[in-house]
C-alpha cells in the first residue's frame, strides 16, 4: 500500500513543477490560456499529492 501513496505523491510533485513552468511560460508569453492551463495542472498535483497523504493516514491508523 505505501507503494501506492508514494506514487500518488511523486505524480502530484511533477503535476506541479510542470504546472509551474507551463504558468511562468504563459506569464512570460502573455498567454493567458498557458498560464490558466499552468494552474490547473499545479491545482491536480497538489490533489494527487493529498490523496497520498490520505493513504498513509489511513494506513497508518489501520
């Protein structure tokens, strides 16, 4: 099980470095569709990365 909350947690933290450059790109490009596209991406990391926290609080009281 904790296999699958380190995943979920090492999807989230690429989820969010990409998502970081793809919204300094849009900023620096002035394309606002990037930069939103930048935040939703950095928005789905920091979910993946919870729901591994979720996982090993769960595990952990089980």
């Amino acid at each position: 099980m904790a296999q699958h909350s380190k995943a979920d947690k090492a999807e989230g933290a690429v989820d969010k470095a990409a998502g970081k450059v793809k919204e300094a790109v849009g900023k620096a490009t002035k394309d606002r569709e990037l930069e939103g596209k930048g935040k939703a991406q950095q928005a789905k990391g920091h979910v993946k990365s919870a729901k591994g926290d979720v996982k090993d609080a769960f595990k952990t009281r089980h």
